[in-house]
C-alpha cells in the first residue's frame, strides 16, 4: 500500500514532497521489476502531491489513512504522518460535528455508494471560503469496503461569483417590478451586505428623488471617505448623481470582483431611481398637464366624482367655475406661442393660489380651465368675481405687458345638476353666454340656457340637413350706376328656406354655420348657385352684369379655394368677368402676404374683387394700394346718418375721392332715402344698392327686370 511508502517529514510547507531517504547499497537492492514498482509509486505520490485539491483516505472510524501534500499545508502540519490517525473532530473540533462530515462518510462506507459534488464550508479559511466534496469508496483487494477515499476542490471563487450573480439578478428583478424606493433600497443595501461575512453597506438618496432624503444599510455613510470602505456616486441619466453607496468589508476580502461589482451596484442603483422618476413622470402626466402641472380632464372627472358623494352625504355644496380666457388665440398669434405657454402658466398659479387646498384647480385644454369650490354657497359667485378680477390684472411676460380677461360660467351642485358630467355641461353652457353677451363676465348657469342650447343643437342639425338637402336659395339686391340709373349689378344674399318656418334670414344662421363648421360648404354651395343663375342670364342674352358673391374668411384661407371658384366656373360656364368676389378687410388684412397671393389667383382668372364693408376695419393706404381689387363697397353705417351727420358725410366724401385716386369703383350700401341719394349723387359716388331701391328679391325678379318686362323701382329716376 501507497501508505507503507510514506516519505520521511520534510518542509511540507513549500508545496512538494519531502526528499526520500537514499537507496540502500547494491548488494541490498531489490530485483528490477521490484524496482520499476517502487518507481511507480514514487510519481504516483508526487502527481498526488502537487495536485492543488485536497485528497485523503481514511479508515471506517474515520482516522486519516493518507492526506496529500495540499491537505497538510491547509491545516497548518509539518508533514502528512501528523496527521495520520487524526480525525476530523481531532482536527476541527465542534465544527466537523456540526458539518456532518462522520455522518456523510459514515453512509458511503455502509451503502458502497459514492457521494460525489456535495458543496460545504471549509473548516479553515473563513466562512466565505467553500470546498465541493467527492467520496467514494475505499475497497482492498477482495472488494471489501474498508474506508472511504475522500477529494474537495476550493469552489470559494465560484459561489463568490454566485453570490455576485444572484443579488445582481434580484436587483434587475426589483427594477423591472418597480419596487417603491425605500423598499428597493433596504434589499438592495441587504443584498450588499449579503455578498460576503462582514460586509457592511449604506445607500444614501437625496431629498429630490423621492420628496425626502433617506438611508438604509447598516454603515455610517460620512465624508471624508473612511478607511475601508468604498464610496461611490450613484449616476444619474441627466449627468447628476441620486447619492452615494458605501461598502466596507475586511480588507483582505476584498477582492477585484467585489469592487467591480458594487461599482456596476451604483449603476444599477441609478438606473433605478431614473426609472422610477420616469415612472412617477408618466403617472403625473397621465393625471396632469404637462405645460401647467394642474389636474386634467380625467383627473377632475374622477376627483369631482368623489367630492359630490361626499357633498352628497353630507349635505354641502359645491361650485364649478368653468373659465375661459377671452381673446387668447390673438395673444398666441401676434405674440408667439412661448408668450401664451407662459402666460397659460401665470393663470394655472394664480388660480391655484386664489382657489386654496380646499378646492381644485384643472386645466381640460387649451385656455380653458375648472374651478371647483366648497364651502358656503352664498360666497360662491364673490369668489368667482374675484378670481376674474384676479386674472385681468396685467401680466408682464419678457418686457410685454399682457392685459387678458377671462369669461366665467358657474354652476351648482346638487341645483345644476347631480353628476360631474351634467355640472360640467352646465358650467360650460354659462360661459358661453358670457362669451356672447361681449366677455370679461360671471355667468350662473339657469334652465333657460339649457333649453336655448338645445335649441341649439337642433339649429346645428337642422343646418347639416338642409345643406344636404338643398334647402338654401338665393336672393339678390340690385346695385344701380348713379349717373345713369341702370342696373349694373346684384349682391348674392342666401335665404333658408325652412320646410316648416319658411324663409330665413342670413342672421339667423350664418353665424351658427360658422361655429359648426360647415360655412365652407355652404359658401362653395353660393357661389354654384349663384354662377348658375349668372350663366342662365348670360344665355339669354341679357345685358351683362356683375355678380358679387360674399366670401367668408374660413373659404378664402381654404387651401382649396381657388381649385374651387375654378372648378366652379369651368361646371357652371359663367363668364369669369360677370363674378365678383366679396371680402372683408378684417379678413385680409390677418395675413396680407397670403391675401394678396389669393386674390390675385382670382384676378388672374379674370374675376373682379370688391372690398365689403369699408371703413370698418384697418386696412392703411399702403396696404389697400397693394391689393388687386376693383371696388369699394362703403359700409351702411357711414350712410344711415348723412347728409345730416357732418363728420359721416366728410368721412364719406374722403372714401370716395380714396377711391377715385386709385382708380376703383364705389359703391354706397344701405341706401334709405333720397336725401343720401342724393349726397352720394354730389359726393360723386358711382353706385349705391339698399332699400330705396329695392330690397333683396329673387332671381326671377332680377331676369325679368334686366328683361325689360319688369319696370325699374321709382327710386331709379335718377335722371330726372
């Protein structure tokens, strides 16, 4: 046997085996074969010996047999026969006991069965160091088990790496469930620790992140760095840092995995706060909005909801203030929009501030925003007047004075209405009232409005029927050359006409036509019938005359206007001379570089172009110079007051010799009466149109009097 060969004790501590005693002399040495054997064991004692495993036999009461060179060095013995005969219990004391080493060994023998990649802790070495175990069997020659051959391989590296693995995992675990900050941070700090005997950790977070400062760990984080232990930031994804982490564990222990590893820690750390941040961003703004930071829509609704069954309960009251600032498209327009975000954000806090904790604050879009109120009901509307007198005071945004007002419409719960939903529709309805009532007001909201905002809902529906249904017709008011008492042209005026109420007034549904949305349909709808009816006058044979047609602005900045009058043209086959398109000053002068090129696309058709209701807007000699228009239609406000109104009559003379000057044609709208006849007659006006002369009238009447067959109006004797 391997053990009757020992060598004699040598320094067991240098790694290699003691020298072996010399040969004895010739005439003593064994035979050759006697001697290959002996060599034999000799490389086999050497390969055992440098082998860095620990390998051992022992005897069936567990008493060291045989222990390699690695073995003796680990637990400090000059050479292997200090340890034969030795046990476990010999060696280690209590703690080979509580490994169960005798029992493992124990089984082995007694089952003939090996007991191969078990995992323990060493006994020597530290607690972090670990040994993977391997036993078999030991058998002499006759297959009789007589002990047990025992090898252990250091796997300390390897469940270093393991640990360094798992608590990586659970950390990308806790960042992917979004576990809440502190909770995150108290494992996480827990894992650090975890990673070897004696390591102690500390996270510090700072107040931005999560409203408030705080620690976990059980290591005292202080500054300067301590002996010891690592500090390290935690990076931020805009550059910054969340705060620190701090590792300290025995010197010795500390290897190059473990520093690296703590570093990629506060990496992960900051990855995530930033995604926790992102988080906390995302629910803020599915709640709020983003350019004020108050409550949104969805957010008012379910917070509303909750304070009217509280109101509810117990029997308060509560107001809605819904608030719309008044002109703010022009601020926004002339202005810029970065003037109307910020001036949006001066509102969202000065309302904030007004309304108190006690009450909510959203913004639903645009410049519109609720205000929701409890308390007494009699304090309501002076609140409400407040804050509208609060949102008109000037406002200086980059060295521009704003000055904006706000309309208010308030409703009341339970009076207005039970729900969230009702109270809103009702506050709303009140605004609106404000708004047309002329602005800068508090509206309360009445039965009243509902039953006039169903109406007109109805009128809206009705609108879209009849354009459909071709219930529009035309009507038209002649226009008379002064000088010679001929007609010379009409002004296309639509009518409804309503299968139940009969003919309606453009004033009754132009404006609702507009705010719907359908006046570019109804305006290409005018324009078709009114080159119709041209067309069929131009067939007959009838002395020409020109058609004007009004154009509103929402079909003039259409992007497909001028396809249109083209296409309008080319269907209906009307001279393009005979149309003459009508628009207003206050609808070219909003962008004048457009309006030009627009209207000469029309001109270039050879359509003429009137300026409708002169004197009311702002166009200035430059501008008006520039446009390729013409006529000038004189609004009927400059008429209704002369010859008597000194200052009208002088204004209208002016208009007149303006338009002389650039060579356009004039025409006085909303002629009464001879006496302004005939002050447009001095005043050297070319036409005039209005009531004295006849009233809007259909087309049939119109054929009939360029036809000779109906007699001109008594007012026409302008000659005699």
């Amino acid at each position: 046997m391997m053990l009757e060969r020992q060598a004699e004790c040598g320094d067991a501590r240098d790694g290699t085996a003691a020298p072996r005693a010399a040969l004895p002399e010739a005439s003593m040495q064994p035979d050759p074969p006697a001697l290959r054997l002996a060599g034999r064991f000799d490389w086999l004692e050497a390969m055992i010996n440098h082998v860095p495993d620990f390998i051992y036999a022992k005897d069936r009461s567990g008493r060291f047999l045989f222990a390699n060179q690695a073995i003796v060095n680990a637990n400090g013995l000059s050479c292997v026969e200090d340890l034969i005969g030795l046990t476990d219990t010999d060696l280690h004391g209590k703690a080979a006991a509580d490994a169960k080493i005798a029992e493992i060994e124990q089984r082995v023998m007694e089952t003939g069965e090996p007991d191969l990649g078990y995992e323990e802790r060493a006994l020597r070495g530290g607690p972090d160091r670990w040994l993977m175990m391997s036993r078999v069997p030991l058998r002499d020659k006759d297959g009789n088990v007589i002990g047990v051959v025992g090898a252990s391989r250091d796997i300390t590296a390897r469940k270093g790496s393991e640990r360094l693995m798992r608590a990586q995992a659970r950390i990308l675990e806790m960042i992917v469930g979004s576990v809440p900050l502190p909770a995150f941070f108290d494992e996480f700090a827990g894992l650090l620790e975890g990673l070897a005997t004696g390591a102690r950790a500390c996270i510090r977070i700072e107040a931005r992140e999560c409203g408030q400062p705080f620690q976990s760990g059980s290591l005292a984080l202080s500054e300067p760095e301590s002996d010891g232990c690592l500090q390290l930031p935690i990076p931020a994804a805009d550059g910054g840092t969340h705060g620190a982490i701090g590792f300290s564990m025995p010197e010795e222990r500390l290897d190059r995995n473990l520093g690296e590893f703590i570093a990629v820690a506060a990496r992960m750390a900051g990855i995530a706060i930033d995604r926790w941040r992102a988080e906390e961003r995302i629910r803020f703004l599915a709640e709020h909005d983003a350019l004020t930071g108050l409550p949104n829509r969805g957010f008012l609704e379910r917070r509303l909801a909750s304070l009217l069954r509280e109101a509810e309960a117990a029997g308060r009251h509560i107001a809605i203030g819904f608030l719309d600032l008044d002109n703010f498209k022009l601020i926004n327009d002339t202005q810029g929009h970065g003037t109307g975000d910020a001036l949006l954000k001066t509102v969202a806090a000065r309302l904030s501030a007004a309304i108190g904790p006690d009450g909510l604050v959203a913004r639903i879009g645009g410049d519109e925003f609720i205000l929701v109120l409890q308390g007494d009901s009699d304090g309501f509307e002076p609140r409400l007047q407040d804050i509208r007198r609060l949102i008109g005071q000037p406002v200086t945004l980059d060295t521009i004075d704003l000055h904006v007002t706000c309309s208010i419409g308030m409703a009341y719960f339970p009076t207005h209405g039970a729900t969230a939903c009702e109270l809103l529709a009702a506050a709303d309805m009140a605004m609106y009232r404000v708004k047309d009532s002329g602005r800068n007001d508090l509206q309360i909201f009445s039965p009243r409005l509902a039953a006039e905002a169903r109406r007109r809902l109805a009128r809206a529906e009705e609108l879209r029927r009849a354009l459909k249904r071709d219930e529009f017709i035309l009507h038209y008011q002649p226009q008379y050359n002064l000088a010679t008492g001929e007609m010379t042209g009409v002004e296309a005026l639509v009518r409804w006409m309503h299968p139940r109420e009969g003919l309606v007034q453009p004033n009754d549904f132009i404006p609702l036509a507009e705010e719907i949305g359908i006046i570019v349909e109804l305006g290409a709808a005018v324009l078709k019938m009114a080159c119709r009816d041209g067309r069929r006058w131009q067939d007959k044979g009838l002395p020409p005359i020109r058609i004007g047609v009004n154009m509103s602005a929402r079909q003039f900045r259409d992007q497909s206007m001028t396809a249109q009058v083209a296409s309008t043209l080319a269907e209906t086959g009307l001279e393009p001379r005979r149309l003459e398109i009508e628009l207003t000053e206050s609808l070219i002068m909003t962008d004048i570089a457009a309006s030009v090129k627009a209207m000469r696309a029309l001109t270039g058709m050879g359509i003429q172009l009137a300026l409708d209701d002169f004197g009311t807007g702002y166009s200035s000699l430059a501008t008006l110079k520039s446009f390729p228009l013409t006529r000038l239609k004189i609004d009927k406000s400059f008429i209704e007051h002369v010859p008597e109104d000194g200052q009208d009559a002088a204004i209208l003379s002016a208009i007149v010799n303006l338009s002389r000057s650039l060579d356009l044609d004039v025409v006085a709208e909303g002629v009464e009466s001879r006496r302004q006849l005939d002050f447009l007659r001095q005043a050297g006006c070319h036409h005039a149109q209005g009531h004295f002369f006849s009233t809007a009238v259909p087309a049939g009447i119109i054929e009939r009097i360029l036809g000779g067959e109906d007699e001109q109006p008594p007012a026409l004797a302008v000659n005699a």
